[in-house]
C-alpha cells in the first residue's frame, strides 16, 4: 500500500535545495520533505481563519488536535474543509476510545467529500489516566484496541464494508451503494517500539510528538520498519511534530518549554520515550538544556531550516510543526508559514 504525499516540499535558502544531503558515492543528494502546520484549537474562529491564511500564504497541511476535553479537532478540520480548496487538512489527533469506530469512519467521510484527496484522518489511544480518569472508560490494551479500531475504518474507508467479531468490537457494516469508500489515508499516534511497529503493520503513516533525531533514528525509524516488514507491505510515512519558537533567546525557549511540557510530565509514555532516547527527565520533570535543544526548533530561518533537515536525515518522512506563539499568536502563525513557504519555493 503505497502512502500518499502531502504538503510542500521544504528547502533550505542559499541555494540548499530539498531536505537531507545523502551520500551517494561521494556526492550529495537532495531529498525533500513535505511540512505542514498543528493549528491548536480552542477557540475555533481563529483556528478557521489561520487555516484560511495557511492555505493563502502556500502551506501544505494544516493538521488539528483534539483535546480530551474542548471543541472536537475533527469537526473543526470538517469546517475547514468546506472553507479551502487546496490545503491539506489532518485530524491530529483524534482520541480513539470515546468514540466507537464506525461513527468514526461516517465522521470521517464527511471531510472526505468535502476535501476530496486532501484529508487524512490520524487517530490516537491517549493516555490511560486520560480514559479513565476524564471518561471513566476502560484502557484495556490499547494495541489490540487500535488494531481493531483500524480495521473497521479502513473496512469502511477503503472498502466499504466491514465484517469483524474482536476482543474489542463487533462491527457488521457496508456502506450505502452512493457512497464510495474515499480511501482516506490512516495515521496513527505512536510515541514507543510497540505502537510504531503496529503503525507499521497496518497504518498509512506514524506520527511522534515531542521527540528529536537520536530518537527517529535509534528507535522510531527502525520499528517501524520492522512492522512493515512483518506485514510484508511497504512502510508508511514517519511523521514528526516538531515545536517551534521564533526566537534565538536560548532563556525564552527554555521557559517556554518548560511550561508547554507540563502537560505531558503526568504521562508515563512521554516519561519512557524520553528515557529511550536518552534524555531522562530530571527530578520534578525539569527539562535538561541538552532535552530542549534536541527537541525544540528554534531560532532564525536558517537554524530552522537546519533543524528540519536534521530531522529528515534522521529519518523523518514528513515534518509538521507545532508553533508556540510567544506574544501575538496570528502574527507569529503567519511568520512561521511564511519561513514554510519559502523552504518550499
């Protein structure tokens, strides 16, 4: 099953044209990287009109998170797709275990219809204390659960109809003969080996968070590809979202990550990734430096720049950043595409 390729195809100014220069028998090869943009909701207007100005300025994909609690990123990306004509638009991430996943394919086809060929649908288990402790649902095992939760969207999505009695679900369905199943590309959260390696086995792309190159390359790239493998089907798309900060003051970025990692200390997943990749958090969930540099882009155009295509040599496919505004949020959402934009020109 063959990926498909989002976004615009990032380059370096100064005539360093695409992504990651590989050898190749002593020379050097451009290879280039589709970006995109995570445009965080709540409230939904502003998340609309940046969508609208993301397309404008030439971004790629504009991909949009949900919360566990707050306004659904699915349907705010349905919104948007009945307001553009060309962007890429991504659910990223929709949370799995509240909502069954049958209704979640008729959701799905939707932004299909209204975004033919430009939207993908990327889901996610969460976190345990987030299912239990907000919804009062059962965790279970979130592997088996997503291996079932894709099978009927890709039943649904891909082939119309599904027929499957799991540990999880039991789902008899077929699409009406007017629908046509939209093929809609499936990517799947996946911080730690097993989740990346199921990605592998079944998903349409893979998508980390809050992670640098050690980590794509010593642990994400390769276990993925060894589910692919197991499958025997080609590997999916790795995509990494990337925070970035549009400043070279070291002591800014460093606050500024501190607090936007605050919310991720409580989950012990993040804490295991971080620990596998060899920046284990210090007492308190404090950031090292070395952590920060490793993680957070940040910087001028040409840093930034550099940053990405250390990403992309790192193994990333695809790379989506998250921008942490540090004053006037549409102000520095539009700087950050404009640097977009011209990586890709």
């Amino acid at each position: 099953m063959q990926h498909r390729t989002f976004g615009h195809q990032a380059s370096c100014p100064n005539d360093e044209r695409g992504l990651t220069a590989t050898k190749n028998g002593g020379s050097l090869m451009a290879s280039p990287v589709p970006v995109g943009v995570v445009i965080f909701p709540p409230p939904v207007r502003p998340v609309l009109d940046a969508i609208t100005r993301a397309e404008r300025a030439g971004v790629g994909t504009a991909w949009v998170p949900s919360w566990p609690v707050g306004p659904d990123g699915l349907s705010v990306v349905t919104a948007a797709a009945a307001r553009t004509r060309s962007i890429g638009l991504a659910s990223g991430i929709a949370i799995t275990y509240p909502t069954h996943p049958l209704a979640r394919a008729n959701e799905a086809l939707v932004a299909a219809e209204l975004a033919p060929g430009r939207f993908r649908l990327g889901i996610g288990a969460s976190h345990k204390v987030e299912i239990e402790g907000r919804y009062g649902l059962r965790f279970g095992k979130p592997l088996a659960h997503l291996r079932e939760y894709v099978a009927v969207l890709r039943g649904m999505l891909w082939d119309g109809r599904v027929d499957l009695d799991g540990q999880y679900y039991r789902v008899h369905a077929s699409l009406p003969p007017t629908v046509r199943p939209p093929r809609t590309p499936i990517v799947l959260a996946a911080l730690r080996k097993n989740m990346l390696r199921l990605a592998g086995e079944i998903a349409d792309g893979a998508m980390l968070h809050m992670t640098g190159p050690s980590y794509i390359r010593l642990v994400a790239r390769p276990a993925l590809d060894e589910g692919a493998q197991l499958a025997q089907r080609p590997r999916p798309a790795l995509i990494v979202s990337v925070p970035i900060l549009l400043t070279r003051d070291f002591a800014t970025v460093r606050e500024v990550a501190q607090a936007a990692f605050s919310v991720y200390a409580s989950f012990p997943t993040y804490g295991r990734m971080f620990h596998e990749a060899n920046f284990p958090l210090a007492a308190g969930g404090i950031l090292s430096d070395e952590f920060i540099q490793e993680v957070f882009v940040y910087g001028d155009e040409e840093t930034i720049c550099q940053r990405l295509l250390a990403l992309h040599q790192a193994g990333a496919d695809e790379i989506v950043t998250t921008i942490r505004p540090l004053t006037e949020r549409p102000r520095e959402e539009d700087a950050v595409m404009e640097i977009l934009t011209q990586l890709s020109t």
